[in-house]
C-alpha cells in the first residue's frame, strides 16, 4: 500500500474520521513508531500507529478503481460521519474516495478508488477531463441562451475561442459537453444567464460511461480506462489523445460478444481490479455475505428497477433515459 497521511491512515482503519484524527493528532495523543508526528507525515502499515494505548491497524489492499452511477440525494464523500455517502453504500472492501467534485442533488457518474494520489490528482485537474452532462433549467430555452453557451468566436486578443458542443434535448432539457480547459461550472454558466439548473446527470468523464449502469450500481473500470485517467491527471497524455477521438478507443477496447456487438455493461466475473470489469451493489444482504464471507467483495446479482425510456438522437447513450428517476436506496449491481 501506498504510503498515506496520517490522518486518512487512522480514518481507514475505521477508528474515527479524518476530521477527528486531526484533533487527536493536535491533542498528541497520535504516535508514530513512538514519537510525536511531524505535521504531513506519511505512514504505512509498517508503521506503529498508536492512538492513546490502542494500535491502529489498516490491512493491505489491492489497488481498486471502480466507477459508480450516483444518485441523486447521495453524498460524494467518503466521510462516514456524513449521512448516505456513496462510499458507504457502495460497501466494497478498500478504502475508497472519489475523485473529483459532484453536489449531493445531482446525479450520474463518480469515480472512485484507494490510490490516494490518483484521487488527488483528478480532483486538482478537474477541468482537463472532457465530461458529459445532460441538464433540465427551470425554464424554456431560447437561441440566445444556447448561442451563449456554445460561445466561440475571438477574445480581446484576437484569440479563437473552442465553441462548447449542446444538443438541445427538450424544451427545458440539453447535453453538453465540457471540453479540457473550459470552464466545467455548468451551475454557475446556466446562473450567469438567468437560468436555474434543476436537474443535472453525468453521463460521461473522457472514454468512461455509464452506458447501462443504472443508477446506484457500479463496476470496476478497465485497465485502459485506469491508464488514461492517469495519463490524463498527470500531464503526460499527448496532445491528440485530448478530444472526444477517444470515444472510439474506447468502444475497440471493450470485448465483444458473440454475435460481434461490443460489451456495454461489463463481466460478471471475478477478476484482478483494474483489469476487466466487475460490477456490483452496495449493501448486500446479510445472509449473501454471510456465504463465504466474501459476497460485498464479489456483489451480489440483483435486478436493478426498470427505467422509462424516450426515443434519443443519434448518438445518444441509454444512460441518458430516465434521468428523471430519482434514487433513495444505495448502490446496486449492474446488469
């Protein structure tokens, strides 16, 4: 395991959370191999972490990375003291955060995992990511407010602006895509203009979506998948892999079936993270884990609730349909 802070070493070991471990922390009640932690200090658990008389333990884990569809009235934090955070509901084993940034009303696609750094990174370059939304204002949109979302033209230094791409969607309803670089407040762009942002669902973060993901369940991401949010939060992924070109990678990656059409919604087996999808639901029944010990690790087969459906454009992904519906129970696992 990577090395962490101290305080997020102490909050996975389930003790307390990280809000509290930095009051024991400056309350000196935290030792490190015997002695007082520097301020920042980085800890693995070959380290002895001791909290007052009581040695925290955190176990080792596999590197995890999975992608979840959130719903709306869920939290996307990992905090346990904050109520239905999707981390919780989700209830794999490891030590996950999510990367990025997602309000509790909104809904649709949240990456997490337990590489610390990762997370970090993605969240600090938030806007170098090409993300996908589709948002319901709370009243009709007119040309003007389409015309100055799609922006373009030149700025005051006679720079050409990237226009903004926007399907109108329905009479209150739109999809945008939010290239790297731009401003990715779709709040506050729809604020400026005089509209109130009532519903929004992310449907898409670069190659990765939801595709048939129902809302609260997830999977594991491919090991491309993994590789290009690396790529992309480090700074070292070429010029021409920025775009929506990579869509098509994307779908040449994915594995196909039997009769040649690609696989959407990921495999049912049990594999290695990070290497071929898993999907699963948070909060499996007691007397399912209770079989092997092992049925939160795997996910337990489920029937997710069916969704309405309306008729799309081209190219319109059926993660879009019954974006409407909104979920109160936890995670469940993908069909």
């Amino acid at each position: 395991m990577e090395p962490k802070r101290l305080n997020k070493f102490i909050s996975d070991s389930g003790f307390c959370s990280r809000r509290e471990a930095d009051r024991l922390i400056e309350e000196e009640r935290v030792t490190v191999n015997g002695k007082l932690p520097a301020p920042g200090v980085l800890v693995t658990p070959k380290d002895k972490v001791r909290i007052d008389d009581q040695i925290v333990r955190v176990r080792e884990e596999l590197p995890a990375f999975l992608v979840v569809n959130k719903p709306a009235g869920m939290s996307a934090k990992s905090d346990p003291e904050i109520r239905d955070n999707v981390v919780k509901a989700i209830n794999y084993p490891a030590s996950l955060e999510p990367a990025g940034y997602m309000e509790r009303g909104h809904e649709g696609l949240v990456i997490l995992s337990n590489e610390t750094e990762l997370v970090r990174k993605i969240t600090r370059f938030d806007n170098r990511f090409e993300k996908e939304y589709i948002v319901t204002v709370d009243k009709m949109i007119s040309p003007e407010f389409i015309a100055r979302l799609i922006g373009g033209g030149e700025n005051d230094k006679g720079e050409k602006l990237q226009k903004t791409f926007i399907s109108k969607e329905g009479s209150t309803r739109f999809r945008i895509v939010l290239t790297p670089g731009t401003n990715h407040n779709i709040k506050m762009l729809c604020e400026d203009l005089g509209y109130k942002v009532v519903h929004l669902q992310r449907i898409r973060i670069e190659t990765i979506t939801l595709a048939k993901l129902a809302a609260g369940h997830w999977r594991t991401l491919t090991k491309t998948e993994v590789d290009l949010l690396r790529s992309i939060a480090t700074g070292k992924a070429p010029k021409e892999e920025f775009g929506r070109s990579r869509e098509s990678k994307y779908a040449a990656d994915r594995p196909a079936r039997r009769d040649g059409t690609p696989q959407t919604a990921g495999s049912n087996k049990i594999s290695k993270a990070g290497t071929t999808p898993r999907v699963g639901k948070s909060k499996p029944k007691e007397s399912k884990a209770a079989k092997g010990g092992a049925a939160s690790a795997k996910g337990a087969r489920g029937a997710s609730r069916p969704t309405s459906s309306r008729p799309g454009g081209p190219g319109r992904s059926s993660s879009a349909q019954g974006t409407n519906r909104k979920s109160t129970s936890g995670p469940k696992r993908g069909r």
